[in-house]
C-alpha cells in the first residue's frame, strides 16, 4: 500500500546579512529591506508597505475595489507557509489616478 503525504512548500530564505520583512505568524521570510518602496499606504487594518518584489507569497483572484486612489484591480497575496493573509498587490488601475503632487500644488481643489 502506497501513503501519500502531502509535501512541504518549498520556502526561499533571504541573505541573513540584510534586514528582512518576514510573516508575523510563522517567520516565513517575505522581502530585503532593499525591496521596500514606501510605507506611506493605508490598508483595511492599518499602515501598508510597498515592495518592489516579494518572496513566499501566494496570490489570490484579482477582483475590482475601491481604495483612497480610486478604483482599481488588486489580488490578495498571503504567506505559502501559513496561509496568513498579508495583504494585496496592484494588477492595475481602472480609472486614471491623479497625480497627488499635482493635486497639493494648487491652491484649491478641483470641483
């Protein structure tokens, strides 16, 4: 009789001569510090990162909402490891996003 066992999600470890973004469930590693874009996004549950490339994750359907910018199409992506959540990615804009250094350089909002 043959016993089939599930096997392991192989896991990519990142340079430990970096600092690193990892899962806060199961430590699974995530992005070099070196990947981070920004840390001024705003999500359902609070501050958001920005990576420019990632590690570990799994990606979701890509579905419409509405965020701050307008809408767009976003895929959830969560930990391989653990399955935890970890936020979303871009697949595009479907509106055109206005600039908000455009915006801040006028005296006045547009109506």
């Amino acid at each position: 009789m043959v016993r089939m066992t599930r096997s392991k999600t192989f896991q990519a470890y990142l340079p430990s001569c970096h600092r690193t973004y990892s899962c806060i469930h199961c430590r699974a590693h995530l992005a070099n510090h070196d990947e981070l874009i920004s840390k001024s996004f705003q999500g359902s549950q609070g501050r958001a990162y920005l990576f420019n490339s990632v590690v570990n994750v799994g990606c979701g359907p890509a579905e419409e909402r509405v965020l701050l910018t307008g809408l767009h199409a976003v895929a959830d992506i969560y930990c391989e490891n653990c399955k935890t959540t970890l936020g979303w990615k871009y697949e595009h804009a479907l509106r055109a996003v206005r600039s908000i250094k455009r915006a801040s350089s006028s005296s006045s909002w547009p109506t």
